[in-house]
C-alpha cells in the first residue's frame, strides 16, 4: 500500500510537471482551483466564488483583444475638466485671440487732421466710429467709411488696426451681407449706368476717364499741404468753404496734386504728381489749373493772397470759360 501511493504520487508531479512545461499559466491555474476546491470542502465558510478563482494579473481574452486594437478606456473627469480630444478647445480659443479686436480707448483726433490715402486726400478729419476694417469719418467734404489699411501706418497704429481681426471683420460683414445672385449681377451690368461724377480724386487717369464721358473739366489742385503757408491758407479760407465746394463740385473734377514733406505717401502717388507738375509746368503753390477732357490747359491762377477769401478764386476760374 505504501508503495502504491509513493507510485501515485510521483504519477500526478510528473504529471504537473509536465503541464507546467507545456502552458505555465494552466498549470497555475489548475493548482489554484485545486486548492480553492480543496479549501472550499474542509475549511469552513471559505469562498468558491468566480471572483476568487481569478489569478492576479490575469486579463480576459475580451479585454487584452480590446487593450490590444488601442481602444481607449473612459476617463473620469472632474468638474472644470474638459472632454475636447485633441486639444481642440485650446486651438479654437488661440484662434479667437489671434483675431480679437478691441477699439482704441479715446478716439484719436488732432485739429486740421489730413489723412492721405491711394486714392484720395481727406481735410479736417473727425472720426464718428472705428470699427476692425474701417473707420467712419466726417471731412470737408462730406462723411466717408474708409478702409483703415489705405491708411498711413502711424495712424493704422492710433486705430489698433490687427489684419487678422480685420479680415475677420470683413468676412463676417460679407456673411451679413452676402453678395448678390450672379444673375442680379448680369442685370445690373446689362442696364444703362449713369455717368459717375467724382467730387475729390487724387487719382488723374481715373478723373481724366470721367472727364471724357461727360465732358466736365478737370480742375487740378497743384499744393504742399503740409509744410507750404499759402498753401495752408489757401485750404483754410477756400476749400473749406461751403461757397468754393457748391461751385467746384457743379462744375470740375477737382483732382488734388499733393507735394507734403511729412506726410506719408505711396511711390506711384509720388510718380503721378512729379509727372503733372512736369506736363503743367507748375514750379510753385498753390497752383490751380483748369484743364478740359483734351488735357488742353483752359487757364491757371498760382499763389494766394490771404484773405482773399473763395469769391475772388472762384471769379478768377469763371474767367477761364468752358
């Protein structure tokens, strides 16, 4: 009998043995629910429960094939934390910063104020509103919306212009304001237009164009408007009256020829005017000269006596005839 349970026994560790070769974990497993079997038939009250079978660090198939395909297990969050993947909110708010905008704290004004752009020369500037793309001002001339990028740099910098939050601006005003139907747009161009009258220019081909489809002439304001006395005078005392800009802008295509010290202007303004002056032989300011759709001169008046006043300037321009 002894020798036969000896013999037994050597049987079954061969046995484990060679399991454990053969797949380690089985075997480990095996000997584990053994022993729980084995603890659930003589130790009292102990657990047979499939929780307690479970070996440490034993992972089902279903969950390793799901760890496996790199699925990603839920996060808790807290409060104030946030689910956005990729870091997706903290683009979208650099973006928003990147094109915010905030006017600027005290509307810039100076007395006199003339601003310069490409296309025109505006007197006497007040701003009504600043706005990221443009500005609304009042002139000698009437009230204008322009665009604060045609603007010289240092007063872009009085307005916080940002070309991000401009071009920001300009989009959500076309979203506002959508362009019209291409149809409407064939419409529109198929119908008679009428003849565009220009009240100030700085820019002589495009007056000289006007000039020739209605047969107004031309008046050219040759001037330096910020460093010439009489020319400054002349500013004050004529153009800036309700009397010369009533009769100019009834009869001319008043196109400014500016000549400043200080303030900016581009190179092709610059180019354009020296050619004028050259074309008109004008060598002193303020020169006025009148010249018809031909760009054949029709007269001329050069320097101001101060205090003449408009009605002596508008006389000297009747004289000059059609």
């Amino acid at each position: 009998m002894r020798w036969f349970l000896l013999i037994l026994f050597l049987c079954v560790a061969a046995v484990f043995a060679y399991g454990f070769v053969r797949d380690p974990n089985g075997c480990a497993k095996l000997g584990a629910d053994l022993k729980t079997d084995l603890a659930a038939i003589y130790v009292p009250g102990a657990s047979a429960s499939p929780e307690a079978n479970t070996v440490a660090g034993d992972v089902p198939a279903t969950a390793a094939s799901q760890a496996g395909a790199g699925d990603t297990a839920p996060v808790a969050t807290g409060v104030g934390a946030s689910a956005t993947p990729g870091g997706t909110a903290a683009t979208t708010a650099g973006a928003a910063s990147s094109a915010a905008w905030n006017p600027p704290a005290v509307i810039p004004a100076q007395p006199n104020w003339v601003w310069t752009t490409p296309d025109r020369v505006y007197r006497d500037v007040t701003i009504e509103k600043v706005e990221a793309d443009c500005v609304t001002i009042h002139h000698a001339d009437g009230r204008s919306v322009v665009a604060i990028w045609t603007l010289p740099a240092e007063i872009q910098k009085e307005l916080n212009y940002d070309p991000v939050a401009a071009a920001a601006a300009g989009t959500q005003r076309e979203k506002d304001n959508p362009a019209p139907a291409p149809e409407t747009i064939a419409e529109e161009k198929a119908a008679p237009q009428p003849a565009v009258l220009l009240g100030e220019t700085t820019d002589y081909a495009r007056a000289l164009s006007v000039s020739k489809s209605t047969g107004r002439p031309m008046l050219l304001h040759f001037t330096g408007s910020d460093w010439c006395p009489y020319c400054q005078k002349m500013d004050a005392e004529v153009f800036s009256t309700a009397d010369f800009n009533r009769y100019v802008s009834a009869n001319y295509i008043l196109v400014t020829l500016d000549f400043p010290h200080q303030t900016p202007m581009s190179d092709d303004l610059k180019q354009q005017n020296a050619s004028l002056a050259q074309k008109y032989r004008v060598s002193g300011f303020p020169t006025l000269v009148v010249v018809n759709s031909e760009e054949k001169e029709l007269g001329r008046t050069s320097g101001y006596n101060p205090g003449s006043g408009p009605a002596t300037v508008i006389d000297q321009l009747r004289s000059f005839g059609p």
